[in-house]
C-alpha cells in the first residue's frame, strides 16, 4: 500500500496507463492538481521506481513521464478498485445503499 498511498497517486498511475506524457498533458488529465503537487508526486513515484522520468533533448529541455514495470504491475490494482467504485456508484444510483 505504501506505494499506491498519497492523494492523486491513483490518478496518475491511472493517466499514465495510456503511455507516457508530459507535465502540461497530466495537469490536463487531472483537473485540480496544483503543478506544485504533481510535481512532488511524480517524484515520490519516481523514487519509489514506479515511474521514469524521461528527459528528452528538445529546446527548452523537457521530461516525459511513464510508467516503470513495478507501475504496470500496480495498473490490474487500480483497474480492481475503479470497478468496485462504479459498481458502488451504480447501486446508489438505484436507490439501493
């Protein structure tokens, strides 16, 4: 758990999930993440070996972020809990709780 533990950590596994992205292209995935935040988070996860960080020689330099084989392994995990969670919100949908 401690690799999946931290606010917007499950959002950006699940971003990343896609392929690799750039800084500006996750802030648009994740409405309401300070730059400040995803950058702390991006590299808590880098040290964690979930994430790589690519630096790419293009003017200015910029970084591509991906995930490391440890966060492909933690895709199914989060892929588990986003099906509980609409499954949890489909049976409140229905009145049901």
């Amino acid at each position: 758990m401690w690799l999946l533990g931290g606010v917007w950590t499950s959002n950006l596994l699940w971003s990343l999930s896609g392929g690799p992205r750039w800084l500006g292209e996750l802030r648009v995935d994740i409405p309401g993440i300070s730059a400040k935040m995803l950058s702390v988070r991006l590299k808590e996860m880098e040290e964690k070996g979930v994430v790589v960080r690519t630096v790419l020689a293009t003017s200015p330099p910029s970084a591509e972020y991906s995930l490391s084989p440890l966060g492909l392994e933690l895709l199914p995990a989060i892929e588990a809990i986003a099906k509980i969670g609409y499954w949890l919100n489909m049976q409140q949908g229905d009145g049901r709780k």
